[in-house]
C-alpha cells in the first residue's frame, strides 16, 4: 500500500525458468535457437509506471498481455548513460521514431542499441522475450577460463632465429604475429571450440531454473 496507486513498476526476471505455465509464450518463438533466448521477464505497473528512458544491447519482443502501455523508441545513436539506481540504467531524453499505445496482443519488437521507454495508462501487464547476446569480452573470458581449467595451450614461445634488432626494446612484427598464432591455435581448435562454446552457453544466468 505504500507505494501508491501511480508511478511504480514491479519486474520479475526469467519467469519462464521456474514456472512452467509461463514458458508456454516462449513457443512462438521456437523457431529461433535455444542458445540465443535468454529469459521472459515480466512486468506490472499502475498508471504512469516504468523504468524511465533506456537501451539494451540485445533484442527484445515486447508483448502486451493486460492494460495499455505507451511505448516510445528512438533513433540507434551514440547516448550519455547514467545510473540513477544501482540496478538500472538509463539514459536522457530522446526524440521519438516510434510512438505507440500498445493494447492487449500487441507486440513491439526493439533492436539492440535504440532506446526506449514505456509507461502504463492504466494498470498493465507485459511480457517481454529478450535475447542472449554475449560480448567479445564475454566470449574470451569464457574461452580462457575453459583453457585453464583443462591445462590447455602448454606449448612455450620458442624462437631459435630470434633475429636481432637495432634496439633490444623493439618487439618486430612476425614475433608479435607468432604470438598471435600461438593463441588462435587452440580458438582453431574444432573440438575444444564446441564443447567449450556448449558449456559456456548453456549455464544458467539465473537462479531457480526449476522448469525444464
């Protein structure tokens, strides 16, 4: 009761992970790979409730299952973010490309990278399907820390026709290209490369998966 009748939003992660009923919205979307579907998320709000301007870096289908909401898109550009909560970021102001209500049934597909906002005009409930799309960063962290568990890539640099140089500082260009070959060996790999692809991408990125 103290929150209000206006202005708030309550959002529930990963629904369709432990309660089965839920993922039954998931099978429009079968077509598309396991791998790259991350959770269903759900979303109540009353009257003016939302999380304020925003972008994700993933795709995200938007589906309208009670209630009316707005939704505003703006163009793909290069945006300030700041973090007015330690869970959330957003970003400022934008000027609207799309501006729609959305009623019960409606779905609103946003790429990565365009921002976006959303606000109920009544008590409303929407589902939103987002999907997974790991970073470089990501994707080598992940790879190096399957490497060190399995006590991968033990061959040392060795250069016998080490050739010599003006200056000792200077690192020449095939030594650095030989370095470089030397950590692409095992990403070349094929199969080191799908097995750990296979367990990078199938843990769980969020507690309680009880539904299969």
């Amino acid at each position: 009761d103290h929150l209000g009748e206006t202005n708030w939003s309550l959002l529930v992660q990963a629904v369709n992970h432990w309660h089965e009923p839920t993922a039954a919205l998931m099978r429009p979307f079968r077509e598309l790979p396991d791998w790259r579907i991350d959770d269903l998320m759900i979303s109540f709000s009353v009257p003016g409730g939302g999380v304020g301007p925003h972008l994700d870096q993933y795709d995200v289908f938007i589906i309208q299952g009670t209630g009316r909401r707005r939704w505003r898109v703006g163009e793909k550009l290069q945006m300030k973010q700041h973090c007015p909560h330690p869970d959330l970021l957003q970003v400022d102001p934008f000027e609207a490309i799309i501006d729609e209500e959305l009623e019960p049934g409606d779905i609103l597909y946003i790429p990565p990278g365009f921002p976006h906002e959303g606000y109920a005009l009544e008590n409303a409930m929407n589902y939103s399907v987002g999907f997974r799309a790991p970073n470089t960063r990501e994707l080598i962290s992940g790879f190096a820390d399957y490497v060190l568990q399995r006590e991968l890539g033990g061959n040392y640099y060795s250069d016998p026709d080490v050739p010599p140089r003006a200056h000792p500082a200077d690192v020449l260009p095939q030594e650095m290209d030989k370095l470089r070959e030397m950590m692409l060996e095992l990403i070349n790999q094929p199969e080191h490369f799908k097995q750990w692809f296979g367990e990078f991408i199938s843990q769980s990125r969020h507690e309680l998966d009880i539904a299969p």
